[in-house]
C-alpha cells in the first residue's frame, strides 16, 4: 500500500513533469496566459493521462512491442478526441482560447512518455495512481505559472481585476513571459536542491 | 499570390516562429539544441517531414474526412499519417544514406512526438479550410506553409544552438546552469523575435 502511495505522490513533486522532466512544455507555456486557461488544459491533459494509463496497462500483453508506440499514439489520440468533442459541445469558449492545443494534447510527451515508462509495465490500479498523480503535478505546476503572468501581465486573477494599484507588464502575456516565467521557476528549483 | 506567398513566408519564419512564438516543437528546441551540428540534422529531418505531411494530410482531409463527414477523425488519422511518415523515412535513409541515418539516430522517430509537426497540419486545415471548403489555392499554400514553418523553427534551432556551444564556457551562478538559462535565453530571442512584427 506504502509502495502505490509513493506512485502517487512522485508525480506531485519529486518527479514532477514539468519542473523535473522537463516534459510537456509546448502547452505549459502556450495556454499558461491566465488561470483559467492553464487548468482547463491540466485537467484535460489529466483525464486523457489517467484514461490512457489504464487502457495501455491493461492491454500491454496484446500489444506487440514492435508496434507499441504507433499503438499507444492511437489510444492517446482516441480520448483526445473525446476531450474535443466534449469542450467544444458544453465549454466552448475554453475551446475558442486553448485552439490549436487541444488536439495537440495527442503529442504531449507527459502522456506518451508513462505510457512508455510506467503503464507499459505495471498494473492497472498503479498505473491510474501514476496518471493522477502525474495529472495533479502538471496540473498544479501549469496553474501556478498561469497565475503569475495573469497577475502580472494583465492585473487580473481568474478574469477579476486585482486591487492594486500598479500598471500591468503586458512583456508577461506575451511569449517571451511565459520563457521568462518557467526558466526563473526552474533557476529556483534548482538553488532549493541539495549541492 | 506572390504578396501572399511572401507574408506567408514572414509570418512562419519571423513573426509567428512556430518555437519563439507559437511554442510548438519546444522539447527538440531544448533538447537537441546543446551543438550545431546535431541540430542542423535535426530541423533538416523536421522540414522534410513537415512538407511530406502538409501534403498527404491536406489531401487526406479534403478528399477522405471532408466528403464523408468524418472531421472528427482529424487529430487520430493525422497523427498516424505522421508516425507512417516518420517510419518510412526512418526506412528510406537506412537503405539509402546510412551515413546520414547513423547521425540523426535517436532524432528521428522523436519527430512523431514533435507538436510542430502535427501542429502544421492542423493548422493548415484551421487557415486553408473554410466552412467545410478548401479556399483557393489552399493545397499550395499548406506545401509551402509547411516548408516555412520547418525554416523558421531551422532559424531558431541554429541561433539556440550557436548561442547555447558559448554558454558552455561561461561561469554561471549555480541555478542558472543547464535547462534554466536555456529558457532565458529563448525568452529574450522570442522578445527581440517580437521586432519583426513591424515587418
């Protein structure tokens, strides 16, 4: 029980895919302009993660391991279809402003990459805990640099503007923000890690 | 059509750099961008890849998905058009140019992966596909879409690549070093990338 705990956990901080692995960049820094932006793209991404994670390791006897990667794209891109269908019918403004990223979740390599990594070899109750674990840290660490450039590129928390009393930085809402944004998050990461 | 051809051109290598910009084919850009040399192979093989996949999905969808009503299989049968790609060209080069295969090695089937790539398909459907028709002239520019978004992210693979061979040499605080000053740097090429919007 210790040990699936730890599955869980791992994806949250110690390997957490974005700050850790360095995966799934193109979304993170592509949708992070505002909060709200960043975590209806995590828990997307989340529920195609954990949903491939399950199915992948629950087939992983029938696929062959030649054509496993072909295989595993299929699967992705199946509940990636889901996910579209399903924002652009009930959340479609969400859909207008995330646009070309949603079908894109299909080469997130957060997902291809445990399926790879972790589902491919374990079993299925461990693999869901991978996923959702791995979901909430991509999630968590998406939504924390969606809310800095929202704060200081447009002075506004999930679309309220903020009581205070300073002009915007709109070099935040931009591109190079969200560069500027994950490389100083990371520069901290690694001043906290042991020498 | 030759004025449209040229903004075409500036928008995908300048303007709206599909890395600097759009933020599409960020872990190659990352990765791979440590030396020259690997790196010139590299947006190589993804311009190759690019056009051939510009081609085959634009046919793909106006011919097979359009007519039959079958949109919403867009992002499955792309992605797999790609990964047929990838393989066959992985195949190709083994026959052909071994000497080139062996350079590029474990590049080439992470191009499958690289969102730029299905991120031009896709997008050529989004700009060339109105209201369930092709706009004229739509096959062509998605071709040369395709070829100008590969240049554009071989233009910031080199510059990346060129600056990151200097950074090896410098002697940067501790937090700095590796992956963090490679977004820095980026930061500020996608900040004076931005320049080129008065073009």
């Amino acid at each position: 029980m210790k040990s699936l705990m730890a599955e869980f956990y791992k994806g949250i901080f110690k390997e957490n895919p974005i700050l850790v692995l360095a995966l799934g960049l193109c979304p993170t820094l592509a949708v992070s302009t505002s909060l709200q932006n960043a975590l209806g793209m995590g828990l997307s991404a989340t529920f195609v993660l954990i949903c491939s994670n399950i199915l992948i390791s629950m087939f992983k006897r029938f696929i062959p391991s030649r054509v496993r990667i072909p295989s595993y794209i299929v699967i992705i891109a199946t509940f990636v279809t889901i996910v579209e269908l399903v924002m652009e019918a009930y959340l479609p403004s969400l859909y207008k402003q995330l646009g070309i990223f949603v079908p894109l979740i299909v080469v997130n390599c957060i997902i291809l990459g445990r399926a790879e990594a972790f589902a491919s070899r374990n079993g299925v109750f461990a693999s869901f805990l991978d996923g959702l674990g791995m979901g909430i840290g991509f999630t968590f660490t998406l939504s924390m640099i969606g809310l800095i450039r929202e704060v200081l590129g447009a002075g506004k928390i999930w679309g309220y503007p903020v009581s205070l009393d300073f002009v915007p930085v709109l070099v935040f809402a931009l591109p190079p923000g969200a560069l500027l944004v994950l490389g100083l998050m990371l520069a901290i990461k690694q001043a906290g890690d042991k020498k | 059509m030759t004025a449209k051809i040229f903004s075409l051109f500036v928008l995908n290598v300048f303007t709206a750099n599909f890395i600097l910009f759009r933020f599409l084919g960020m872990c190659p850009f990352i990765g791979v961008s440590r030396r020259k040399h690997p790196a010139f192979f590299m947006s190589l093989a993804v311009i190759f890849v690019m056009v051939f996949s510009s081609i085959i999905t634009w046919a793909l969808y106006n011919y097979i998905l359009l007519p039959n009503g079958l949109e919403y299989m867009r992002t499955v049968s792309f992605i797999l058009v790609i990964a047929s790609a990838v393989q066959m060209i992985d195949m190709v080069m083994l026959k052909t140019m071994p000497a080139l295969h062996r350079t590029l090695g474990i590049y080439l089937p992470l191009i499958t992966t690289n969102c730029a790539v299905l991120g031009v398909t896709v997008l050529n459907i989004d700009m060339f596909v109105k209201d369930g028709k092709a706009i004229s002239g739509g096959f062509l520019f998605s071709v040369l879409q395709g070829l100008f978004a590969g240049l554009g992210f071989m233009v910031a693979m080199m510059i990346m690549s060129g600056i990151r061979e200097r950074l090896d040499v410098i002697d940067l605080p501790r937090p700095f070093r590796g992956i963090p000053i490679a977004f820095i740097v980026a930061a500020l090429l996608s900040l004076s990338f931005m320049g080129f919007n008065g073009l």
